[in-house]
C-alpha cells in the first residue's frame, strides 16, 4: 500500500460526507484539496456494515470501522457503549506492537493513557476521560458546546477561563480572526448565519489536534469531524428544494441553499491544513466517511421532521418524580439515566411513559446497555403549535402543563438521512478508483497493513491492495 511501511498517518474522519457530492463538487472546483488528496490516492466507495435502519447510524457504523467487526458480533448499537466493550480496536492493535497513537474525537470509542499517545473522546461520551491530563479540560468545554446543554450558556468567568485554555492548546491567530468575523457578520447580516458557528468549533478542534500531533508524533492519528453531518441533516432540503413537497421561503432559500455546500468546503479547508501538515512532518493521509446522506422526504406531508430538546431535563425529571443517580446526554434530544436498582429503574420507565402529547408518549424509552440503565428521548417529531399541552397523568407533574415552558424546538427540521454509501480513500502517490464496492470493515486491516502489523484476529476484513 505505501512506499514507505512506516510512514506516519494521519485519518480523518469526516462524518456521513457522501461520495456524489465531493465527485460534484471537485469537478465545479469547489474543492481543491480533496481533488489534491484524491489525484494522489487510492480510491474507494465504501458499504456500510448495515445497510437499513436501525443499524444505520454512525455510531455503530464507526465502531464496525475501527474494530474491523461487524455489527452482528459486536452488537454496539448505542452511543457510548463502545467506550464499555472489550473488543480490540485499530488503536488497540497498534499500541500492543509499539505505536505511538493518538484518537482526536473519533465516536463510540474505548479510551487509552499510556506515554506518547493522545485520546479525546467523542463528545457525546462522558464516561472516559481524555490523555494526556490537560486535555480533558478541552474535552468538558467541547462536550458542553457540543450537547448543546442549557443552549450552552457561558458566564464571564467560564468565557475568560476557556479562552485561556484555547490559547495554550494551540488556538491559532486565524482561528481567532475567523471567529470574529462570523460574530461581526451575524450582526451585520440580513440572513440568519449562526448555523456557520460549527466551522469556527472545527477550527478550534483543528488547532487543538495540530498542537497535541506535533507534540507527540503520533505513528497513527484519527481526527473526527461531525459539523457537515449535522449540516446535512438540518439543511438538505435546501441543496435539492425540488425533492421536497413542502415548498421553501425565497428567504430560507437564501439563508440555507449554500449550507451543505459551505460545509464541504470547510472540509476542504481541513484537508489543506492536513495536507500541509503531513507534508511538514512526514506523514500520508487517509480519508473515511463510514456512510452518507441522502435527501430524506418521509415527514414532508407533516411538515417535515422537528426535534425538541428540554430546556432543563434534570428539573422536568424532578417535577415528574423521577429520581436517578447519573444522567448522561447524547444525541440532540436523548439521554441516558442510570439507577440504583432496578426497581428504581421500572418505575422511572413508567413516570417517563406516562406524559402525552397529541395523543402519543411524549417520550420513548429502552433499556440501556447495563442493568438498571434507561435511554429515553422525546419522540415528538410534528410542528407544535404555540399552546400545545403536555397530558399527564396521576401523580407528580410539573406546574404547568405548556408544552414550550418545558421544551425548545432544535433549530431546523431533518431532510438529510442516513445512506450506506461511503469514502475511503488512502494515499498511494497516485490516482487509483477502486472498480466495485468495498467493506468499511476493510478500513481497519488496511491501516495495519501499513504499518506491518496483523490484525486482530476479531477482524473480519481484509486489507486492500492500492494495485
């Protein structure tokens, strides 16, 4: 696969990126540094473990990559599950036979300490902790920005506190300029632009990694990018308007149509920093979607797919009478309660149940991966109107029963949605398009093959040939 076995690699993971796009997008010149990447890799269109819901989704896809398993034999089917399995990683694999590793953020992911490597968990993951030991302060400030918590409110303390440590984790004058910038355009424009903020994070993350990958020269470096995903997600009925039966506002239009595009060239601008970066240091990059996107049109004639977030979910489980001893968010409107016992456990489940609206349960709930573990999310996806009431029934409810005194509605509606085409491309020197369709459970002994290393034998692929 490389000229030189022992040629650092840096991975970037670029969350649901789809392979039609970049191909549209290079060929506008939109993208120059992926066209630069691509001109001088091998290049695969990849199939996703599972190719249906509900399997399909990035957190057990990208558990199936870096273990090489599928999900059949891991069974992995919820954010931060991973982080509690034993199942033997590319990380795990490389560090076993000497390698210095270093995982920025990639998701689901078992963490690691040990002298010369470097891991920051995913942001929806509270349960590891980051190395080396100053790093998890960063890890804190990205969760808390990421999950969106309380609308991520900051007090001037927390603000000088997380600038201070921006800048000595590598907070670059560029990234500091582009921040400004976005705040002054969102005063000065006409158009709301607060959805842009997810590249000024990416930058931050960039800067950040670039500190860490430099320190400690990592053999092998993952960085994990989620922004044009949620990008995706929220704004893809405006890419293709003419997939979608709602008609769109000239003005949202105007907001919106440039959104996923703007997201792909952000990415573009990582991958020139990265590019540079491997260049400066020695190193080849490879690049991997795990899946994509596609137009998602299955809510249109309900006014598309809306999401609802609590304002304060600790205070709402409170008044309804649910006491827990630890709660963990995750996705956007999900959480995950755990329990002394599991008599706790059933009647939190049945409190949770009991609350309505339209009708419906309000929220959805599931056993989580260990005893006496709940996962529940609000399971409301139509348009509110502004009086709309929350039944609930006998017992503790809150003071009032308005449903927008409990809960906000998250920005947008979703119209992208989850397709099992992906991206693995790996430099070679040369351009190379793989003729047919591959695993994304061939990633993981790929990369060991670079580096001469077996694969675990819990891994069900097999390396690819760049000839």
């Amino acid at each position: 696969m490389s000229n030189v076995k022992s040629t650092p690699v840096i991975l970037l993971e670029f969350n649901e990126l789809s392979p039609t796009l970049i191909d549209r997008w290079i060929a506008s010149g939109d993208l120059p540094n992926f066209k630069r990447l691509r001109d001088t890799s091998t290049v695969c269109v990849t199939e996703a473990d599972e190719k249906q819901p509900p399997n399909l989704e990035p957190w057990i896809q990208w558990y199936s990559l870096h273990t090489g398993m599928p999900f059949r034999e891991h069974h992995v089917f919820r954010l931060s599950e991973g982080a509690r399995m034993p199942h033997v990683s590319v990380w795990d694999q490389l560090l076993s036979n000497g390698k210095r590793v270093m995982n920025f953020s990639s998701m689901n992911c078992r963490g690691f300490a040990k002298e010369g490597s470097v891991f920051l968990p995913d942001p929806w993951c509270d349960s590891e902790k980051a190395y080396p030991q100053p790093l998890d302060e960063f890890r804190r400030f990205y969760q808390k920005v990421t999950q969106e918590q309380t609308h991520a409110r900051w007090s001037a303390g927390e603000l000088a506190s997380v600038a201070m440590l921006l800048l000595r984790s590598g907070l670059s004058a560029g990234t500091i300029w582009a921040a400004a910038r976005q705040l002054v355009n969102e005063r000065l424009s006409k158009l709301p632009l607060q959805w842009r903020r997810v590249q000024i994070l990416d930058r931050i993350l960039l800067d950040v990694f670039t500190h860490y990958y430099l320190r400690e020269r990592p053999s092998f470096a993952t960085f994990f990018s989620n922004s044009t995903a949620h990008l995706q997600h929220a704004y893809w009925r405006y890419l293709e308007p003419e997939k979608f039966g709602t008609r769109q506002t000239p003005e949202n239009q105007a907001a919106y149509g440039n959104a996923v595009k703007f997201g792909y060239m952000a990415m573009d601008g990582t991958v020139g920093h990265m590019l540079d970066l491997a260049q400066r240091t020695g190193a080849s990059l490879m690049f991997a979607s795990a899946l994509s996107q596609q137009a998602y049109t299955a809510y249109e004639d309900r006014g598309g797919r809306h999401y609802y977030r609590p304002n304060d979910v600790a205070t709402l489980l409170a008044a309804l009478g649910v006491s827990y001893a630890e709660m963990q968010p995750v996705m956007a409107h999900q959480y995950i309660l755990s329990f002394a016992n599991a008599e706790q456990c059933e009647a939190a489940r049945q409190r949770i149940e009991s609350a309505r609206v339209l009708g419906k349960q309000l929220f959805d709930s599931a056993p989580g991966n260990e005893p006496n573990r709940l996962v529940f999310g609000a399971q409301i996806y139509a348009q509110l109107p502004a009086d709309q009431r929350i039944e609930f029934a006998d017992g503790p409810r809150p003071a009032s029963d308005r449903f927008f005194d409990h809960f906000y509605q998250l920005e947008s509606t979703k119209s992208g949605w989850h397709h099992p085409d992906g991206c693995f491309w790996f430099q070679t020197g040369t351009h190379r398009a793989m003729p047919s369709k591959v695993s994304i459970l061939d990633v993981a002994p790929t990369i060991l093959r670079h580096f001469d290393v077996p694969p675990a034998g819990s891994m069900a692929g097999r390396p690819l040939q760049a000839a």
